[in-house]
C-alpha cells in the first residue's frame, strides 16, 4: 500500500524552524497499531492522519512516536495549512473532528492561518515536598518558582534566563511520572519582545523535548493573559528550533495563528 505523505514545519516562517508535522490523508483510518508505526517510523512529535468527510470537514488524529494523543496544536495547524494550499485550495475555513472535539482553523490571507483550540485552566500545584528541586536538577537550572498543574504539570520561573538556561530533558521523564504525568510546561515572563516564552518536555512519548506545542499555550495563554491583563499576546517557544505564535484567550478557546514552511512531499509504502 501506497500512501502520499507531507512533512511540514509548523509556527514557522521558512523551512527547518518551528516543528515539523508529517501528514498522512486517508480515505478511511488504518488499523491504530499500523498508524503507531508509522508514527514511530517518522519520529516527529506528531504524525497527523486526516480523512475527508465532506467540504471542509475532516477527521483528524494525532500519534507520537510512542502513542495517540488527545490534542495536537502544531499538527493541526500543518494539516490545516496543506488542505489551504494544495488539497482544497478554494477553502476558508476547516473544521477538524478529534479526540478533543472541533478544532476550527481560518485561512488568513498573510498565510498566518488561525487555529482554535480548548483552553486549560491551570491551578497551583501542591506538589510533593522537594518536587520543584526535582524538576530543577533533572533539567539542570533553577527550581521554578510555582507550579500548576492541567493537562501538563506547569514550572513558572522568575525570569527568562531559568527558561533558557534548561540544559534539556534529562530525567524529567521520571520526575514526572512520580507525580502521574507525562507532560511538562517551562515558562518565565518574556524577553526580547516577547509576552511570555516557553519549553516543554515529553520524553514518556517519545518527545524529550518538543520544539513548539500548540496544546501547551492552551494553559499559557489563560494564565498569562490574566497575569499580564492583556487579551492577545506574542509568545517564544525557546526550543533549540524555536517558534513564534500570536495568541489571543478567548475564554473557553484559545486562538492560536502561525505560519507553516513546506519541508517534503513524498510516498511511503506500508
């Protein structure tokens, strides 16, 4: 079997910034032990597989190299962005059927296309006594100053420097399993322009450390939009790749947008 397959690089103005996404459309969903290894084949944060329903509405899911997902914000924008330009170039608007609902994205004429995504109000974390030392030596920089925890496990620190200065995923794999997680947030007031800026950190998903994540701004964005009393901001994912997004809280959604940078279109034989 023949399968026609895009590689994407997503929140990103050129190729080989942002973070890439392989796209996979479907007439119909392959067995999910078939699409794992694909995933795990590909070894990107995600491979997205999208089957077409009717004009403008899909079906969409998301795998790491280890597992499916619930919620992938940079997949989507790259599925959306390669239906825009090649798969149905006529089209404003698609609505992506998924695991965390319907995810909408708006074409936008400067290319920055316009993502809607669930919000993930974060609360603090009482954590373990020591857990912030922990999470401070697994990624060899400062302990964070508090944590919250939603769907991800969230380290704020005082300044950029804690953010930047994370030498990488170390064993925060294990720290974070101690407390029942698979996902960490590092984030710090911005510098350089930017309102806030980020990392995150997967490893137990085969993701030590994702270069931009959409699903990670759906609990930045509320908590440093009500923090710094401003509806739309300019966000930095300071991955080594790294990546821009505008992000507006709306709420129960979050309002993502970012370009997308072809990188490869190409056939895979499974």
């Amino acid at each position: 079997m023949n399968l026609k397959m895009w590689q994407v690089d997503a929140f990103a103005e050129k190729p080989l910034e942002g973070n890439p996404a392989a796209i996979v459309p479907l007439e119909r969903f392959l067995d999910a032990g078939l699409m794992q290894k694909i995933a795990n084949e590909n070894n990107l944060a995600e491979t997205a597989f999208l089957v077409w329903k009717s004009p403008g509405q899909y079906d969409l899911r998301w795998f790491t190299p280890e597992s499916e997902v619930d919620l992938c914000g940079h997949a989507t924008l790259a599925s959306a962005w390669l239906i825009f330009e090649e798969l149905d170039p006529e089209l404003k608007q698609v609505c992506f059927d998924t695991r965390s609902g319907a995810l909408i994205v708006d074409r936008s004429r400067d290319g920055k296309h316009v993502m809607s995504l669930p919000s993930d109000v974060i609360a603090p974390f009482d954590a373990p006594p020591g857990f912030a030392q922990q999470v401070a030596d697994a990624l060899g920089t400062s302990a964070p100053r508090e944590l919250y925890r939603g769907r991800y496990v969230v380290g704020v620190w005082e300044s950029a420097d804690g953010v930047r200065g994370i030498k990488g995923a170390g064993d925060i794999g294990s720290v974070l399993r101690s407390v029942n997680s698979w996902g960490f947030i590092a984030t710090a007031p911005g510098d350089a322009g930017y309102d806030f800026i980020s990392r995150f950190f997967a490893p137990d998903k085969g993701v030590p450390e994702d270069p931009v994540t959409g699903s990670a701004h759906c609990a930045l964005v509320p908590y440093w939009a009500k923090r710094l009393g401003k509806k739309t901001l300019k966000a930095r994912q300071v991955s080594p790749r790294g990546g821009d997004l505008l992000c507006t809280d709306d709420g129960e959604r979050t309002i993502l947008a970012g370009s997308c940078a072809l990188y490869l279109r190409g056939e895979i034989t499974v």
